[in-house]
C-alpha cells in the first residue's frame, strides 16, 4: 500500500462560494503531481521522502501557490521562505530559514536531513549551504509574481498593522486578502510501498510579515512532524501551530487516543483555535488512515491512494482515474 497526499494551503472565512479563474491551475497542478508520483511510489520506484520532496518542489515552482517561486511578499516587499521536511523511520530532519534564493528550499532541507546535522539552518547560511550543494539560486524578481505584488499592495493600504500575529483578528493568511489570491502554503505527507512515513512543508509565509518572522513551517513539530506511526503537515496562522506544538501533537493524540486518526487532528485543530489559529492539517497514519481536516473556508487538498486521485478546495471533492488526468475530474 502507498498513498501520498498534499495540501495547498487553507484559509478564508465563511461558506466556500466555488471556484475562483485561477483554481483550476491549482488543482491541476496537484493532479499532475499525483499522477506523476503515485504510481512510482506504489512501484517502490520512490520512497515516502523523496515523493514528499518531489511534490513539495513541483508546487514550488507552481506560482500560484504560496512557496518557492509565487510566495507572499514581506513587509519590505522581499520574498523569505521556511520549509522542513522529516522521515519517520529515525526521525531525521532537516529545515531551512528565511531563505531568499533557493528556488528550492525543500530540497535544502532534504540535504540537511540527508547530512545529519545541523537540523536547521537560517538565511544566508542555509542559501550558502544550497548553493555549495548544487542547488539552484535565483533573483528575488524571478521569485516575485505580479499576482503577489498586487496582493501586497492589498495589503499595505487596507491592513495598517503590518506583521500580524495570531493575536489580531486580521492575521493575513494569504486566502485572506481576496479570492482570487487566494492560494497557499504547500505540504505532502506520504506513505510507501515498505511502511515508510515522510512528511514535508514549504511556504513564504504570511503576506507582509515583519522581516526576520519565523512560521511554524520550518519548526519541526509545529508544522511539520513524522514518526515511525504518521506524518504530518500543517498550514495556518502559524503562531498558533507553534504555541500548540500541532503537527507534534497530531501524533501524541494518535497515541493517547488509540489510534483514531481523524479525531487527533480534529482536536489539535480544535487546540489551535483558542489562539487564533485557523487552518488545516494533512496527515497519514501508519496504518494507511488519511485525515486532511480544515477549519477554514477552503483547503486545496489532495489524495492518491490505491490507484485513485480525489482532490479538493471546500467541502466537495473531486475524483479522478489517474490515467485521466484533466478528464473526469468534476471540473469546469
Ligand atoms: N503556516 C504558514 C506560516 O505561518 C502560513 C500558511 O500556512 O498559510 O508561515
């Protein structure tokens, strides 16, 4: 059995009003990632760390989410990405800081996970680390879209407190800011053909976020965690994600509540909320348990499990055959 599913971020309040033009890119995005790694994981052809790496990255250079190229601009208008990634078997870990030219920051974490040490290292020493190590470095132009511009200029002129907190009540998760920006963080959870738990999550964090403003992202056990019994991957107001240890968390409620999956992450998310925290969870358990629970407006979300791709925004889903991609998918 192998099953791999992704999030695209969560976030907005209300009843989900449907598609917006740009969410068919993102869906599809998910698809191709899907259809591309599910059948080499199920084959063995990959492992659960490599798969979460290679999906983190496709969505990466996918613009319209909220990591590597596409993230949210901070408040001096610069691009800082976070991203950590963890393998269940020993635990091994690897996270990148505040990165500014890394088209990949996942894979920087993936070296530092494969190196052993240090776990984590932040800007220009995790670039530094990249680039020596063959990774490819790119201009903050390149990393920056119009898309994001415009959404922080949104952002300048209607939100005056710049680096909201999960304290205030108009903390700007990037759905926030309108519809049709509204896209997000990425992760990947995955289970292999041998029993091997891996999880990954990346992102730019919180649009016009102060300079040097660490998320739960690339905090092992905030947002991201894996242990030999599941995998997690969280996105949200990451403050509150942080105070809560909520990926972490996920897999002690798994322990303390005999296994029930789906109740865990119900309730690190209901732990989360009291602190501001709004967001969702993906996660897979040992026993090949899926649970991808938001409680914000929207989650893009996405499963490959036994040959079958579901994908997802609000509360509906679509399915697709992964050998009809783009067909049959319920979409417009
Ligand atoms: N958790 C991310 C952060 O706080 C944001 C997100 O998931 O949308 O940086």
């Amino acid at each position: 059995m192998a099953i791999l599913a992704l999030h695209g971020g969560a976030g907005g309040d209300g009843p989900w009003r449907g598609m917006t033009a740009l969410d068919p890119q993102r869906l599809a995005c998910m698809e191709r990632i899907l259809h591309d790694l599910g059948p080499r994981l199920e084959a063995g052809e990959i492992n659960a760390l490599e798969a979460v790496t290679l999906a983190v990255e496709s969505m990466e250079d996918e613009p319209l989410y909220n990591a590597g190229r596409g993230s949210v601009l901070a408040a001096d208008e610069r691009v800082y990405m976070d991203a950590s990634i963890m393998q269940g078997s020993d635990q091994a870990a690897g996270s990148v800081v505040n990165v500014e030219s890394t088209r990949h920051p996942i894979r920087a974490a993936h070296l530092l996970l494969k190196e052993g040490w240090p776990v984590m290292l932040n800007a220009a020493a995790a670039d530094a680390f990249a680039e020596k190590n063959g990774l490819e470095q790119v201009d903050l132009d390149w990393l920056k879209t119009d898309l994001r511009q415009a959404q922080w200029a949104k952002w300048h002129n209607e939100k005056s407190r710049p680096g909201s907190t999960d304290e205030d009540d108009e903390a700007v998760l990037d759905h926030d800011l309108g519809e049709a920006e509204g896209m997000g963080t990425v992760g990947a959870v995955a289970l292999d053909s041998s029993g091997n738990l891996a999880a990954a999550t990346s992102t730019g964090g919180m649009t016009g976020k102060p300079i040097g403003r660490i998320g739960d992202t690339p905090i092992i056990g905030a947002g991201t965690w894996c242990d030999p019994s599941v995998a997690v991957s969280c996105t949200g107001v990451g403050e509150a994600f942080i105070r809560t240890c909520a990926a972490h968390e996920v897999a002690v409620q798994l322990r303390n509540d005999s296994g029930n999956l789906a109740k865990a992450c119900d309730t690190v998310l209901e732990m989360v909320k009291p602190m501001g925290g709004r967001g969702g969870i993906i996660a897979i358990s040992r026993s090949g348990e899926v649970a991808l629970p938001f409680q914000t407006m929207l989650m893009y979300r996405g499963l490959w499990r036994a040959g079958r791709i579901t994908t997802g925004i609000g509360n509906e889903e679509y399915s697709s055959k992964p050998t009809t991609l783009g067909q049959n998918t319920g979409l417009p």
